[in-house]
C-alpha cells in the first residue's frame, strides 16, 4: 500500500504513473468537498479554498502541493501552524502566462476580437480606412504593476515591440532593468503613464482592489488595462463604470474576483477582451505543473525539503 494522497482528478490525464509510484491516490473532482481523512498530502487546483476547516478534517497532512503558482486559494498561516508544507509551481509556467499577456495586449490594441466578431456576423461591408481603428505600440509606454517572474517576462517580450518600460515593485530589479532599460517607478506615475498597464502582482490583503476608482481615474483615457494575475486586484464596478463612460481604451483579462461568475457589468462593457483563465493554460506548462506539484507531494513523504516551497 501506498502513501493515501488526495489530487485533484482533473489532473489525473497529464501525470504519467511513474510520478505516482508509492501514492495511494483518490482522486479529487473539483465539485466535490474536501473529505476527512488519514490522507498524507493534497494536491488541490486552485479553485479548492484550503483553509482552517479542511485541514482540520485532514489530521495526517503534512503537504498541501498547489498546482499553481499562485496561493491565494491556501490558507497558509493555518498551514504553518499545523506543520504542513505549502508548496507551488513557479517557473514552469512563466513563459506561457506572458504570452498569453501579450495575446491580450495585441487583441486590445488592434481590436482583434471585435474583427473576428464583425467578420462572423456578416456584418463586414469592406475595407474602410476608419474601420476598428487601433493603437501602435512602438514609442508607447508598458506599466508593469509588479515585476517578478512573470511581469519581467512580459517587459522582456516588449522589447521588441519597440516599448518604453515602467514598473512598479517592492525591490528594484536592477539586471531586468539593464536588459530592457526599465525603469522604476511609484505607483501613481505607473498610473498617469502607462499606455498599457498590466497586473502581475500577487493576491494578498495589501494588493486586493489596487485597481479602485482612483486608479483609473489616473489612467489615460486610451490606456489598456491587461490583468493576467488575480481578479481581486481590480475592482470590476469600478472597471466596468471607466470603460461605459469611455474613460479607458480597453480592458484585456484572464481572470476575475468571482469566478467562473463576472460581473454583469463588466460583462456588457464596451472594449473588452475576456478570457476564461487560461494564463498558464498550455499542455506544456500545465504538464509541468502536475509534475512539480506531485515532486513536491513525494519530496515531502521521504521526509526531504520540499522543491518549490511558498515561503523559505
Ligand atoms: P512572483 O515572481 O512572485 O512576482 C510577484 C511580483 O509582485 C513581484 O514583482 C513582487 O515584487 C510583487 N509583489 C509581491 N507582493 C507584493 C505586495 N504585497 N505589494 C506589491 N507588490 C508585491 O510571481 P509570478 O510568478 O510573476 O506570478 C504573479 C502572479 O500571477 C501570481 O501570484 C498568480 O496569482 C498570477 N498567475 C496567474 C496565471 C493565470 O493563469 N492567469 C498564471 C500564473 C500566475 P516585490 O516583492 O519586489 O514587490
């Protein structure tokens, strides 16, 4: 018999069994609760709040292995206090989240999916020379709201798109700095100065709503505010009023406070781009992901240090 471990079931079709040997798995589809039981580790999605309550139903764990880089899902102060290891997948998905940033900036700043929809409804009468009018990017002015793996990529990739770099960051990022002549900046000039402005800071108490009223009341009236990160930086009322009331360009986003649910308002607001959080959503990171979560569950059991621990 194996280590009893619960992971998510939606996992189940990118591990090899391999990277399970010695696991005693039940699977865990995310419409389920959280059971009670002598399970050893928990490899949840994102979407499975992991607080006080579940851990206390889980007497035995001693790993909760998240399969995503973000945590905001774990209650980890809780965790700690139990002994438990949090552990998450950083890096690995990195490249594919950036990407799917500039996907969001170039739909945005080219109106590409109000073409594709002018297109399918039939309703395109010809070329126009004021049809779906854009932005160019050369010359215009990226905010990075946090640049740490994934901001400093998107900054890295604007490079050659000609952009000026800002960014906005607890500790100066003096190497990505020379790499991309960006320059740091306080969070107010981020705002008044950025032609796009895009969120790459973590969900915590401190970041939740940084994206108020006020905010966007500093931004351009042609800015684009792209949010890759977590819904609940920006307050979507807020956002949606802006973009009703033509105060800002457009909004590209992958994710939101409520999810799967959005705001109805923001749902029906003009100029915006929706995604449904697929940030990392590509078979290679999402491979990977499963992997370490699962590397972590199995460092964790032989009683070796985590790979990819949330803190120290
Ligand atoms: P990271 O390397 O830890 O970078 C986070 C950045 O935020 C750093 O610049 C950090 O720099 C800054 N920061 C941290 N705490 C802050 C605070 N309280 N106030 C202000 N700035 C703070 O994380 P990452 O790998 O780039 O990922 C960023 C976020 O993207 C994740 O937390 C996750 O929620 C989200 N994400 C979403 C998807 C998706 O599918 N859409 C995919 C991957 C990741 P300083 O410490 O210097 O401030």
């Amino acid at each position: 018999m194996g280590h009893p471990v619960l992971i998510a079931a939606e996992l189940e079709p990118l591990l090899q069994p391999d990277q399970l040997v010695g696991l005693d798995v039940t699977w865990l589809a995310s419409a389920e609760p959280t059971p009670k039981g002598d399970f050893l580790a928990l490899v949840p999605l994102l979407s499975r709040w992991v607080g006080g309550t579940e851990l206390k139903r889980l007497p035995q764990l001693k790993v909760v292995a998240n399969c995503a880089v973000g945590h905001d899902n774990v209650d980890v102060v809780a965790a700690e206090m139990r002994g438990i290891k949090v552990t998450n997948t950083p890096d690995v998905l990195t490249d594919a989240t950036a990407d799917l940033t500039w996907a969001l900036i170039l739909a945005c700043a080219r109106r590409v999916v109000e073409g594709a929809e002018v297109v399918k409804s039939g309703r395109w009468s010809g070329w126009h020379p004021e049809l779906l009018l854009g932005i160019e990017l050369r010359g215009r002015t990226l905010g990075l709201f946090g640049a740490g793996r994934i901001g400093q990529a998107v900054g890295r990739r604007a490079t050659a798109f000609g952009m000026r770099i800002l960014y906005t960051a607890r500790n100066a990022r003096p190497e990505f700095e020379r790499a991309t002549g960006a320059g740091k900046v306080e969070r107010s000039q981020l705002f008044r100065e950025s032609d796009v402005l895009s969120l790459h800071l973590p969900s915590r108490p401190e970041t939740k709503g940084v994206i108020d009223g006020d905010a966007l009341r500093q931004m351009k009236p042609t800015a684009i505010l792209i949010n890759t990160a977590r819904g609940d930086l920006i307050r979507e009322e807020a956002l949606a009023i802006a973009l009703e009331e033509g105060r800002l360009g457009a909004a590209g986003l992958d994710v939101y406070l409520d999810e799967p649910a959005i705001h109805p308002r923001l749902l029906a607001a003009p100029r915006t781009v929706l995604l449904p959080h697929i940030g990392s959503g590509t078979l290679e990171a999402r491979r990977q992901m499963a992997a370490i979560a699962v590397a972590n569950v199995q460092a964790v059991l032989k009683g070796e240090a985590p790979l990819t621990p949330v803190f120290g």
